[in-house]
C-alpha cells in the first residue's frame, strides 16, 4: 500500500513527508533564539543537549532527522534545544563550538559530555554516555546542589577546632649542575 502512495506522489510530484518529521518529534525540540535562553536552560535537572548548528550545513540538516527522534524517544530523561549559531553567534565562542554541528550535553550547568558530527550512531551513544556520566556524577555526589538542596553552613559551635598545620618552611631541593660539580 506504502508503495502505490510513494508511486503515485511521485508521479504527481508531490512527496509524502509525515514520516520524516512527526509533530512530536518536532515537539521534542525547543529553539533557543538567545544566550540568555540557553543559559536559562542550562539549570534543568534532567540532561539539557544543546544543538549547536546552522540553517545552511549540510551535515546539520542531515543529522536533523537522527536528533529529533532521538529527542522524542528520550524526553523523559533530557530536554533537547538547538541553537542556530547565525541567530547567536556569541554562542560559538562562549561554548567553544569549533565545527557545527556540535552537541554539548549538560547537567546542571556543568558540562557532561560533546559530540561534533552527522552519524547518528555516534550520537546516540554520545546520548548513552551522557546518561551514563550524570548516573555516575549524582551517585558519588559529584554534582553541584541547586541552592534550595544545599545544607547550611555549620555554626561555630558545630565546628571541632584543628591542630595548627606545620609551617616549617621546607629545605631547598637539591640542584644538580650540568657540569657535575
């Protein structure tokens, strides 16, 4: 059935599309149109992956189909943006975008992980090991608190004094001449 649609959109001219960019996959993917949006993005709790790309790379617009899924089958577990670099140009230098498309995923401000080309394989394991290191990062408490999460600084009272470090000054290391003397 599939085929005699294709057959006849392509000698209509015209070409069945709804396969390679579902509304939801679409959906999945925010634009972000300032530095400060992206900034603002950054904070989230689950991973953010920023896209970074232009309207006119090639491999941008190949790996596009790739990340959208990617972003629909994984929205539960990261937030996906794009950041056009010609609409935020301060952007390439601000997170070292050396070639487009680069993805940069993020954890709470900290970056986790970066991915620059069109494979989609690669990108899905660039998604993979990205999950894998914010695991890693939020089981050994390697991750920064957000400020509502951080305990109290101890009072004065809590706080058991130490003994004083040793201030010695340390010997000089011994030289050797080049000579041997």
């Amino acid at each position: 059935m599939k085929a005699r649609i294709r057959k006849k959109a392509k000698m209509s001219g015209t070409r069945d599309n709804s396969s390679d960019n579902p509304p939801a996959r679409a959906e999945a993917v925010q634009k972000l149109k300032t530095l400060q949006d992206v900034y603002t993005k950054l904070s989230d709790d689950k991973i953010v992956v920023m896209n970074f790309l232009s309207s006119f790379c090639y491999a941008c617009q190949k790996v596009r189909p790739k990340y959208l899924k990617m972003a629909a089958e994984n929205s539960e577990h990261a937030s996906f943006y794009q950041v056009e670099i010609g609409d935020v140009a301060e952007s390439i230098q601000q997170f070292d975008i050396l070639q487009i498309p680069t993805f940069v995923a993020f954890f709470r401000k900290e970056e986790i992980g970066r991915y620059a080309g069109k494979d989609g394989d690669n990108l899905n394991r660039f998604l993979k090991l990205s999950m894998e290191e914010r695991k890693r990062r939020t089981e050994t408490g390697e991750v920064q608190k957000k400020p509502e999460e951080t305990e109290a600084a101890p009072k004065a009272e809590d706080v058991t004094p130490t003994a004083p470090e040793d201030t010695t000054p340390a010997q000089p290391a011994a030289t050797v001449s080049p000579t041997g003397s």
